[in-house]
C-alpha cells in the first residue's frame, strides 16, 4: 500500500523555538520566532503565544522585518516560499515563490523590495554548497505571485545565518570557515579575508557569527576559540586591521551590536550575555546564569530590549541588560530521551526527559510547557565526566494518580545505585508529590516497568537484567495517600534468564513478560499460564491488542519478526519477517503503529492486528531509527471520510527522529479545519464585518432572538455608497471627513414614511390609556360619595362581588358610549 499524499508529516507541537534568532517588533510587545512549520508570535509581556502563523508547508528558516511597514514581517522556508504576514492580525498577506529550499533571509532598508536569501547552489536540499541571493519581489494584486528574478551576491556561504548587512546597506558581510567576505554593492566587488587554522598555543581561528556596526565601518566576527575580532579598514585587501576581544572560554555563538552602535552583545557556552562597550573594549557587563548555552541574540529597534536563545529551547526576554521580566520555554531536547514518550492521563501533556534530573510535561494542544518535575531532587553540576543520577524510567497509572520513576548512576569504581520512586498526585498544588523511595529495588539496570490498568487494584510491575520481575502493590488499608504505602508483592522468574520487556492487557487481567525467546503469560494471582515462544531472536516488545483484538498479543524480535499470538488457542496466528524498532498501540482503538527500520531511514505501517492489510504505510518516514513514539488523544475527534485516514480521527501519533525532532501526522480534513479557524476575518453576509462586529454582532443577534423571537427588526441600507466609499478605498485617496460624515450619517437615517403609518394607531392607545386613567377616578370618586373608604374594594361597599379588571374595562368602555339616540326614541 502506497502512503497516501493527503496525509503529510508535519512539525506540530514542541518543535524548536531557537531553530533561527527571534525578531523583536518595533514597539517591543510582540516576540516572534520560527517554530517549525509555522511562526509563532509571543506577547513580550505575558509569554503567551498571541498568534501561530501557519502557511508554509516545510521547515521555517528564517523570519525577518518588513523595513518599508512595521506591522509586517517576512518569513522563508525550505518549502521554496517567502510570505508576508501582519502578525497583529495574524494574516497571510502575500506569498512568494522563490522554487529553491530557502535557509535564511535579510533585508536592508536601502534596498527596497529586494530580500536577500540563501539557497543551495544546485536546486537539491542534499547540496552542502549554498549561496546568497538577491530576491526583486514584483508587485502584484495577486496573493501568490512567482518571484524568479534572482541576481547571485556571495557563493559559498554558510546556511546558518552568520551574514549581516552593514552601514546603511553598503555591503554586506558573511563568514564560514576561515573565511571572511565582504560584497560591496556600489563596487558591486567583494573582498576575501583569511585565517590560519591555528597557532601554537591551540587557537582555533574558524568564524562561528558575524554582525556589522550600523553605524561604521567595522565588522565585529566571533571564534571556536572564544575570541571576537573586530575587522577595520576592510573596503581593500591588504590594508586591513583588526582587534582582539576575549573573555568567552567557548566558541562566541552570536554577535550582535545595539541598534546605535555603542555596546556589542556577545553569548555561548557560559549561558552569560556579555556587552561590551564599543569605545572601552576592557569595560564589559554581564548577565549570568540565563540557562543553557546562548545561541543567537537579538535586540529591538530602540535598544530597550534584548531576547537570547538557548540550546535548551528557550527564549529569554532582558530589559536593558539587567533585568528578566519573562521567559519563553519550549519543549526541552536534551542528547536523549530515556523514558519514553508518555501522556499524562489527567492533564494530556506529553511527558518525556527534560532538564538534568527533571521530568517535563508539554501541552501539545497549546504548544506550552505546563511545568518540571523534579525527580532526583538534587543540585546538578554543569561539569562534564560527573557522575549525576539520571532518570531513565517512568510510568503512570490508568487514572494520573500515581507516577513511578527510576533513577540511576554509576560512580567510576562503584556499584551501580537505583532509586524506585512512586508520586502521588496533589490535587491543592495539581502536581506529584514523593510518597515512596525504594533503594536498590532490583540488583541490576531496570529495563521496563508499567502499571496494571485493572481498577480494583494499584499494582506496579517492573522487570531487571537480575533475572526478575517485582509487583509492587499499593497496599489496601491506604485511605488516603499521604498514608499509602508500597510493598513489594511478589518475585517472578523464568529458568534463571533474563526479562527484557512487560505489557499488561488492557483489563489488567493478564500480564506478558518477555523472556529472551519465550513470552510468559501470568494471571492477577501470579499463576504462570502459558509460555509461547518463536525462535529464532529474543523478544524485543511486546503489546496486547485493544477492544475487538484484544485476543492478540503482538512482540517483535531482534532477529527481524513480527508475531502475532492468538491467546484464545495458545498458537500462532501470523508473522512477517521485518525489522521493528518499535511497536506502539492506539489506546482508543485497535490501530498499532509498527515503525521499520531499512537502508537507514524508517517506514511505517498503521494496521489491525485481525486484519491481513495495513491501513496506512509511508516509506522513508525519517531518517534513523524511530526509538520513541506515542498515541495522544484528541480534544476534538476528526471526521475523516477517506478510509485511509480513518487511523488518525481519535488519536494523534507522534514520533522522535535521531535528530531530536518531534513530528506529527496531518490530514487534509486537519488543515482545513485550522485554516479556517485562522480565516475569522471573512464576510458571510451582506453586512459589513468589522472586528466590533465579530465581538458584539452576532452575540447579540442571539440574545434578541431569545429575548423576543418575534420582533422584527428595521434593516439598515445594505451596500450604501458611503460605507463603502470608508471600507474600500484606500485612506490616502480618501476626500475629507467632513465631506464624508455627512454623506455616512444620511445614509444611517430611516425614512419616515413607516413611521407615520405607526403613529395614528399610537395616538389610539394612548387616548384608550387616558380614558382609562379619567375612568378609574371617576370610579373612586363615586366610591367616596358613597361614604365608604377608599381603601375598600367594590364588593365590599355595596356587598356584591368583586369585578375583575377585564369587566370594569368593559364597564368604563360602556359609559362612554354616545346614548343620544336612545333619549330621542323615548321622548317619542
């Protein structure tokens, strides 16, 4: 079965946010960054992502501003496109395609409608040459036009962004290597400079960043040895100058100048941002402990703030080089995730590996880090060669109530240390809190453990190279679990080898245990059913299948098989000879994702276990072996109608590659339904839409259609001159205000005419309400006369019965009638 083009791997949810350097708007409120196939804007104040700008359909490389509007930005990717965005409005303007893979941008403002970008020299995103070109972007009413007037700068550049343009757009400047050149564009001539690949005392000269003075002639680079030059007298070849800063004990990652040009900001390693005084190079300043290594640096354009990102995914907001007001984290990557994927079963976050020591639950749906957990609870040495406790295990129960963790560490010349934890959740402070430590729990590396899913019981399960396999139980008498208590119910085993791997079923009433090259079978009572077994190759995984196939248990091998035991005849049903690296079961449905591993990337297959076809496969998936990957359910169930997405409606299924990318699956139905979330802005009726309107106008319409469902409402003039004379033309062709006010107020006023046809039968009820006030005061009056109270009622004065409302309307009605016609009958 062939992978169906309607479904497309995409980067959504914990991709990286210091992939490139983050832009800051003009007025400092906004943080925008590239956030792998989209951009996402970030309020500078609250941290919250305002706006996710989505439109491209690959990797984003680059985001810069728009010099000629400050309300719009640039955006490239390697999908071959340039778009322009109002990121206020969180609109897409306009795209432009370039058709080769772009990896960074630049702009100047004396270079108007031209964008700088990289592209490969050859149109191949294998090519590990890359050059700078000069992008005219043609003008057009269109909202996609082909930009294919490309002019070549500089040729063998680096594709990371170490460019920068200098005083006033002369020239542009751009380092790899031990090479330095500068394009001057008036000269259209560029100059080349070169280092030494070392001296004697160990130097490494390699450029690693560049950036310009705005103001002068000097070009500050940064080194793998921690120095930072800055290049002087650099429009001729041989005459050229330049001076030595060093304080950074690591490569200097970034570089950047503020926008006057009296401070360079440098960064790496340290976590420490260093300004240096432009004029007193021995004057410097420092910002310590910001977090992991600096990576790029990027300041507003009146200087007041500064953003750095970090290697540890993170972006940190300074005010003026001294303060911290906010921090911007995104899913931490560390050199690998040893715990697995899991879904947190109270708050849906995606839990994996974090900081040293640390636990993180992510928010896929919001695309936030919610918090850390700290595991080892111990203060971690930034020093390498230590030997530190690491998490390397950890598993949640059905309900979210109790997590297990497993730290170890393996000191030079000692035995190795394990530590068993088991969380509580709090419900005050909505996090886990240590209820049990248990040292050494196993007498060697614990390689799997999972919790039964069965609701009678709290029961954990883990397995170890020592030959055995534990069942840790919550005890019964816990009433709550500040009192609960962990006891260790029971030790299994099987002809001395050694269990590699575990899986409960989905009721929790069987439990299979992956001995080399036999699966046991064990019931809640710990009495060992069934043994089955298919050599050649030890068991590798193992899972049990779900609602109708949870007859099934699938396990993979290390000698590249597939099986798939019927657990109601104790045999075989099926197996396929295929390399899997990893197995994993949709918790919502009977789907299972099996990810293959061949001629160095992965495939994946999406399949029944019951049936003989798969239901979804895609070749070369990635490159390198899938290790981790999970189910997460959805907040709002698709409703694909292609049989072959059918397999993503209730849970999405997400995977790491080797290179630490989080990647996600996408239907068509999916983008659609984002695409027209972000599309608010649009007419559906004939009035026109404004943004009051879209808060106010249709929450309104509904409460009068509660409140009154039969009032008809008096229709404004739709489609009038002046409105769209205000809506539609463009402001600086507008003719005055006071010539337009006029004609948009005449054109609001209701003609008269309805309302003179309203107006007699007004008067009627209003005269009826007189008559009917003159009446009740003769009705009192005549009640005085009779010499009784005014307080009493009619019935009560002359002891008949008490009218009702209707009948003394009736009665007033009567005596005003004209009786003169029956006086004249009897006179006659």
């Amino acid at each position: 079965m062939m992978a169906h083009a309607e479904i497309r791997v995409v980067h959504r949810g914990g991709s990286k946010i210091n992939f490139r350097e983050p832009v800051i708007t003009n007025d400092s409120r906004f943080i925008l960054c590239a956030s792998g196939e989209s951009v996402k804007v970030y309020s500078s104040s609250s941290e919250e992502c305002v706006h996710d700008l989505q439109g491209h359909t690959d990797l984003v490389s680059g985001i810069v501003r728009n010099p000629s509007n400050h309300l719009q930005v640039y955006s490239c990717s390697a999908d071959g496109t340039v778009r322009l965005w109002d990121f206020t409005d969180g609109i897409l303007i306009k795209t432009f395609i370039i058709g080769y893979p772009i990896y960074s941008i630049y702009v100047s403002e004396n270079h108007g409608g031209v964008v700088f970008v990289v592209v490969p020299m050859a149109n191949d995103k294998s090519s590990e040459l890359f050059q700078l070109v000069a992008v005219h972007l043609p003008r057009s009413e269109d909202q996609e036009v082909e930009a294919r007037e490309l002019s070549a700068v500089l040729c063998d550049v680096s594709p990371s962004g170490a460019a920068s343009f200098g005083r006033e757009g002369e020239y542009i400047a751009a380092a790899k290597g031990l090479k330095l050149e500068v394009f001057f564009f008036k000269k259209q001539k560029s100059y080349r400079f070169f280092l030494k690949p070392g001296n004697k005392k160990g130097a490494k000269n390699a450029f690693t960043c560049v950036s310009c003075h705005p103001k002068e002639d000097c070009i500050a680079t940064g080194h793998e040895d921690g120095k930072i030059r800055l290049w002087r007298n650099f429009n001729q070849k041989k005459e050229y100058t330049y001076s030595t800063l060093h304080w950074h004990h690591g490569a200097v990652n970034t570089l950047q100048f503020t926008p006057e040009g009296t401070n360079l900001l440098s960064g790496g390693i340290e976590s420490v941002l260093v300004q240096w005084r432009y004029t007193q190079a021995t004057q410097m300043d420092f910002l310590p402990r910001l977090g992991g290594a600096i990576t790029h640096i990027a300041v507003s354009p009146d200087g007041s703030l500064f953003c750095t990102s970090h290697s540890d995914n993170k972006i940190t907001i300074i005010q003026s080089c001294v303060k911290v007001p906010a921090v911007i984290q995104g899913l931490v990557k560390g050199e690998g995730v040893r715990t697995n994927l899991m879904i947190d079963p109270r708050s849906k976050a995606l839990v994996l590996n974090g900081k040293p020591g640390h636990l993180q639950f992510y928010s896929l749906h919001r695309d936030k880090l919610l918090y850390n957990l700290d595991i080892v609870q111990q203060e971690y040495i930034h020093e390498e060669g230590l030997d530190q406790f690491e998490v390397v295990r950890a598993a949640f129960d059905a309900r979210g109530d109790w997590l297990a963790t497993v730290e170890e560490r393996t000191p030079k010349g000692s035995e190795l240390e394990i530590n068993l934890k088991m969380w509580a959740y709090d419900e005050k402070t909505q996090s886990f809190v240590l209820n049990t430590t248990v040292t050494a729990p196993h007498d060697d590396q614990i390689t799997a453990m999972c919790f039964s899913p069965s609701p009678e019981t709290t029961m954990l399960v883990t397995i170890s190279f020592d030959g055995h396999f534990k069942a840790w139980l919550l005890a019964d008498n816990s009433d709550t679990k500040e009192g609960a208590s962990w006891t260790c119910d029971f030790v299994g085993g099987y002809h001395l080898l050694k269990p590699g791997c575990c899986c409960f079923s989905a009721d929790g009433s069987l439990l299979a245990v992956g001995f080399q090259e036999v699966v046991t079978v064990w019931s809640p009572s710990w009495e060992l059913l069934t043994t089955l077994s298919q050599p050649p190759g030890a068991i590798r995984d193992l899972c049990f299948g779900r609602l109708s196939c949870s007859k099934y248990l699938l396990g993979t091998s290390t000698k590249n098989q597939l099986c798939c035991w019927n657990l109601l005849t104790c045999s075989l049903e099926w197996s396929t000879s295929v390399d899997v690296s990893l197995l994993q079961a949709d918790p919502l449905s009977e789907n299972m994702a099996a990810f293959c591993s061949q001629s160095g990337c992965s495939d994946l297959f999406v399949f029944k276990p019951s049936e003989p076809l798969p239901l979804y496969s895609q070749r070369a998936l990635c490159t390198g072996k899938v290790q981790h990957a999970v189910f997460a359910p959805r907040d709002q169930m698709l409703e694909s109608c292609e049989e072959h997405a059918q397999w993503l409606n209730r849970s999405q299924l997400y995977f790491l590659t080797q290179h630490m990318d989080l990647m996600t699956f996408s239907t068509k139905t999916e983008e659609d339904r984002l695409l027209a979330s972000s599309k608010r802005l649009m007419v559906d009726d004939s009035v026109a839409v404004t943004p009051f309107y879209l808060l106010l106008g249709k929450h309104r319409q509904q409460q009068e259609a509660l409140t009154n469902p039969m009032a008809e409402r008096i229709q404004l003039p739709q489609g009038s001159i002046a409105i769209k004379e205000l809506l539609y033309t463009p402001a600086h062709v507008l003719p005055s205000a006071s010539f337009l006010c006029s004609m948009f107020v005449r054109s609001l006023l209701i003609s008269s005419s309805p309302a003179r046809e309203e107006k007699e039968p007004v008067e009627e009820e209003m005269e009826s309400e007189e008559e009917d006030s003159e009446g009740e005061a003769e009705l009192r009056d005549a009640r005085q006369d009779l010499g009784g109270s005014a307080a009493w009622g009619p019935g009560e004065e002359l002891g008949a019965p008490a009218l009702t409302k209707a009948q003394e309307r009736e009665l007033r009605r009567v005596k005003h009638f004209d009786h003169s016609w029956l006086s004249s009958l009897l006179e006659c």
